[in-house]
C-alpha cells in the first residue's frame, strides 16, 4: 500500500504536507500531532493514524497496542533525541540511528533535499512539485528538546 503524503525531520524540525487523498479527490488536513510525551508525523488512513496517536498519548504500552485486521499504520514519533518509525498491524515503535528522516509517497524526493543541506519544510515543498499526493501546504513544529 502507498502512503500518499510526505513527512520529513531535520535539524528538531519536523514537516509535513496537507494534503489528504481520497479516491480522486483531495481535502486539507494536519499531519503532525502531539501525542502525549510524542510528537507525531502521520502517515497512512486517516482514522487508523488517530487511534495510533491515541495510543502514543497514552503512553504506547506495547501491550495495548491497537490491532488492525489488514491495514497497516506508517508514520514516525520523535521523543527527545530519538526518532521512531512505526509500522504494523499491530503498530510497534522501532526506534531509528539517524538524525535526518521522512516517510510517504515523496519521501525520496524529500531525503535528496535533505542530503542537499535543504530543511525539512524545504524538502516537504521539493517532494510536492514532483509527488502528486503531496500538496496543499506544509505545516512545521520544532520538536521540544532538539
């Protein structure tokens, strides 16, 4: 499945675009969330990014994780000086080694900009000229603690 979006991290900046793709339409929405001691960048349905934010918020006990029967969930939390990726049925953290970051259809477009010395928000700007799933604006949160 193609998580139409694009989220990238850099420098304790974390961006992501507006855009939320629905057939062949297209609406507005935020994608970065603060979830408890979380910050969030969702990517993946909508309703299934929420109820993950809810579990972030209350604490992410791998035990209570929500289970989903055949969607799997994407997107990154950030708390302190770590990155998480998250993914699953059953979503998990998987804490990451790296300091620049993005997920979605235009992560590519995004991490090139990154390794060019572009910020985060410049490289959510770049992926939306070249990835058709990611437009409508890009919103930016300094992640506390970077």
């Amino acid at each position: 499945m193609a998580i139409l979006t694009t989220i990238a991290f850099r420098d304790g900046y974390l961006a992501a675009d507006r855009q939320a793709t629905i057939g062949n339409s297209y609406s507005e929405t935020t994608k970065i969330r603060k979830c408890g001691r979380f910050l969030y960048g969702m990517a993946g349905p909508t309703g299934l990014c929420h109820i993950v934010g809810d579990w972030l918020a209350d604490g992410a006990d791998p035990s209570e994780a929500p289970q989903f029967d055949e969607v799997e969930t994407y997107g990154f939390a950030i708390y302190r000086k770590r990155i998480y990726a998250i993914e699953g049925r059953v979503p998990m953290l998987i804490p990451l080694d790296c300091d620049v970051y993005a997920a979605g259809s235009g992560r590519d477009f995004a991490l090139a900009a990154m390794a060019l010395g572009k910020s985060a928000k410049e490289a959510v700007d770049l992926a939306s000229r070249f990835d058709v799933f990611t437009g409508c604006g890009v919103d930016v949160v300094k992640v506390p603690g970077r």
